[in-house]
C-alpha cells in the first residue's frame, strides 16, 4: 500500500503552502469549536451517529430493504466473481464515499437550515453593513460562514418565495451545484456555491442599496482575513503546534494558531465581483404558474410528489448582479451570451432601467448556477494562481477519497468483505454494474438528487 501523506501531515512538513500567505499583522485570536464531522472537515463519513471513527463500517447496509435488488442480496461465491472484483469494488467505494459525504453535510446546520427565513438564516435590519458585525458576540466564529463560498444569495424582505420554500429552493442550489460538479464538488474548509442572508424591513431595498452593503460586507471580511483562529481551544496545545493525526484521514483544522488564511479560508476569486438576489418576482409575484400534470393513477405519490417540487422550483427566476469590482478577474463579466442564448428575462424592477453593458439579468435558477460555473472555468483557465488553487483542492479531496477506501479495504480484509457495511454495498452494486442493472435506488439517483425531503 502506498503512503498517502495528508494535508495536514504535509503543512507540518512544510510543502502544504498552495493557500498559505505571509501575514504582517496579526489583531485577535478567534476560537472555533468544531465536530470532527462538519462543514469544516466533511469528509469523515464514518463519525455520524451510526458508527465510530475509528471503525470504517456501516451496519444499516447490511440490513434488508425495500430498495435493494434482490437479484444481488445474496452473496456471490469466489469462482463466479470477475477476476477484477478487487478493483471494481475500489470504484464503487470511491462512490459511496463522495454520495455519502454529499448526503450527510445536508445534515450540518449550514446546510439544513441555514436557508430558512425563521431566525436560522442571518437576518440584517440596516441599510449598511458594518465591521463590527464580525467583532461582537459570535461574529468573529460566523465570519467563516461567508469564506470558501464562491458568490453570496440576498434574500429580499418582500420576495414572495414562501418560508416553507426557502429550505427548497437552498436543495435546489445544493443540487445543481453537485450536478455540475458530477456529485463531487471540494467541501473541504465550508466550501459551496454561495451564503445566503436576508434584509429584513430596514436592509437594502434597492439594487443600489444591495451592491452598496455587498462592497461594505467585503471589505469587512477581508479585514479578518489575516486575524488568528484557534480550533481547539478546550484541548491543550502540542509543543510543536503539530496536528494528531485522527485514526482515518484528515482534513481536520491544525492545531497551529494561524489566520484564516493560513488555515485556507478566503474570500473566494469573484465574490466581490457578481452575487444573486432573490426578489418578490422569484416564485413569478403574482402570476400563477403553470400547473404541473395531473396525477395518473399508476404514478407512485412520492416520486409524483417530488416532480411536483422539481418542477415548480425550476420555474424560479434570480437576479444576477454584477457589481463592477473585476479588478482581481482576468476578464470582465459578461450577461451578453444570456441574451444571445435566449436565457435572460425581463428585469421588470423599478430600480433598474437597463444599460449598455447590463449590470443585472433575471434568469432561472439552474441558469444562474450554471452561468457562475462558466465564470469560475473561465478564470480557473485563465489565471494560473486561481486554476492551481481549484486543481489543488480536488487532488486534496482525491487524496482524501484513497485514504478513506484503503481503510475501508484493509478493515474488509480483517472482518471479512460480506461483514464491513461498505464493501457489503460495494461489492453488490460492482456486480449489479456488471450487468447494466443497478442494485440500490441510490446508485441511480443519490439522496442528495432529492428536494423534498432533507434530513432522510
């Protein structure tokens, strides 16, 4: 088995240095407590409830189910077993490991209701964002909430997109932005698409009001940047401020005392350059929507259901913004190939009268993400520093992903293939491949495909 070294093995070495700064001024230290599964370090599958971490297992695999082939439940003999079953199951685990990464941080807070307009989602009351949001109480632990996020998602005060569908339309970015990224988009460090917020009755009303508190909340991120972060405050410092190496894999955060920076969060490539606003045109104001198709009677109601929820939530249209802060981009933003495509829709704000160079378009949601997606490429392919930072994440994820396997084979070879959860579900959906059939529901459609159901 070759030695696999980890992020954090490599920062102690000292060649871990593709986001780490030189920082001049150091002003605070900021304690964060974590869990070693979160948003921060998403990809110890095996901690959730169920199992332990030192154990790379699952027992619910193992248990009949509805949506199991049964063709595949029983276990094959070793001749009838291809001579590539090895590897095969290596393919299958690699998988399971990004699906159920992907399924499981839908769980953590910042995901299951951070989109939610009930006192979960940060609420602003004022028409200026000011520094001292992320100085008082818990702002300084919120800040890392805003870094690693590639755009931010204001939340108007009278969009019309009901409370009971904000979580909904949060899946739905949560989907389309695991779709792009063929399921496996980096996690690592609070990494996703976007931060929402909302403005309550006394925030930014108006575009211009809204690019006004979107260059204020920049710079005030930017400000912390370089501030010391200590993610583990209860537990005693190692002399050599090195990390303990868990019993699987990192990323965990390092014991080291460093900013954010150092620790790799940061104000992402073009998050002072564009943002989405979710106005009270969002869910079409006024206008019925189209109505979905009747039920038929052979239609299944949960699966008709969820039609129902994919449908009416592709219908949403979004603001984009831009707000002409490009000077870190390699080229400017254009909404052009939107008009030249047929994508853009009327602005229809009484805020926003047009110009030469359109600084705002309303397009649907799944456009919208797709459109930032383009913008990211684009950059990544253009600006050597940028693409080296996107590259170096997804090879860290890799690394992540055949240190993870190789536990879960060696842990296989101890107990026995048919006696680890993992193996057990990967060995059955290997054959099932095989045969161009598929053995469970999820190796056709991941729960995290799902909208309307969260937290299953």
């Amino acid at each position: 088995m070759q030695n696999i070294s980890t992020p954090s093995q490599r920062r102690t070495a000292g060649t871990d240095n593709f986001f780490s700064t030189k920082c001049t001024t150091r002003i605070r230290i900021t304690r964060i407590h974590t869990w070693p599964f979160s948003a921060i370090s998403p990809y110890l599958i095996t901690c959730p409830p169920y199992s332990t971490l030192a154990v790379p297992d699952r027992e619910i695999y193992r248990q009949e189910s509805d949506g199991y082939n049964r063709r595949y439940l029983r276990s094959s003999t070793y001749e009838s077993q291809p001579n590539n079953i090895s590897l095969l199951i290596r393919k299958e685990l690699e998988t399971i490991f990004y699906e159920e990464t992907a399924s499981y941080l839908r769980k953590e807070q910042s995901f299951r209701l951070g989109w939610r307009r009930d006192g979960t989602m940060p609420t602003f009351n004022q028409l200026q964002f000011t520094e001292e949001a992320f100085t008082q109480n818990r702002g300084l632990e919120d800040l890392k909430e805003y870094l690693n996020k590639e755009i931010m998602i204001y939340f108007q005060c009278g969009s019309l997109v009901g409370r009971r569908q904000d979580d909904k339309l949060g899946r739905y970015f949560y989907r389309e932005w695991l779709r792009l990224h063929n399921g496996r988009p980096p996690f690592q460090r609070h990494s996703f698409f976007a931060k929402p917020v909302c403005f309550g009755e006394k925030g930014p009303q108006s575009i211009q009001q809204i690019g006004v508190f979107h260059k204020a909340l920049c710079d005030a991120i930017s400000a912390r940047l370089d501030d010391d972060v200590d993610f583990f405050p209860m537990r005693p410092q190692s002399p050599t401020g090195t990390t303990d190496a868990p019993p699987l894999f990192n990323p965990i955060p390092s014991r080291t005392i460093q900013s954010w920076r150092d620790h790799g969060f940061i104000l992402k490539h073009i998050f002072r350059s564009l943002y989405i606003v979710i106005d009270d045109q969002t869910s079409a104001g006024d206008q019925e929507l189209p109505t979905y198709r009747a039920r038929r009677p052979h239609d299944d109601l949960a699966l008709y259901l969820e039609e129902c929820c994919d449908w009416s939530l592709a219908q949403y249209t979004v603001l984009l913004v831009k707000t002409g802060d490009e000077a870190k981009l390699h080229s400017p933003i254009s909404f052009l190939p939107l008009f030249e495509a047929g994508l853009a829709l009327e602005v229809n704000r009484g805020d926003y009268t047009g110009a030469p160079e359109e600084d705002v378009v309303r397009v649907k949601v799944d456009v919208a993400v797709r459109f930032i997606w383009d913008v990211l490429y684009k950059e990544q392919k253009a600006l050597g520093e940028v693409g080296q930072a996107a590259q170096a994440l997804i090879k860290e994820q890799q690394e992540l992903c055949e240190v993870w396997t190789e536990n879960v084979m060696d842990h296989a070879q101890m107990v026995g293939f048919e006696e680890n959860g993992y193996t057990w579900l990967a060995a059955r959906r290997a054959r099932a491949r095989l045969n161009g059939e598929a053995f469970d529901e999820d190796q056709v459609k991941p729960s995290w495909e799902h909208l309307r159901h969260w937290d299953c």
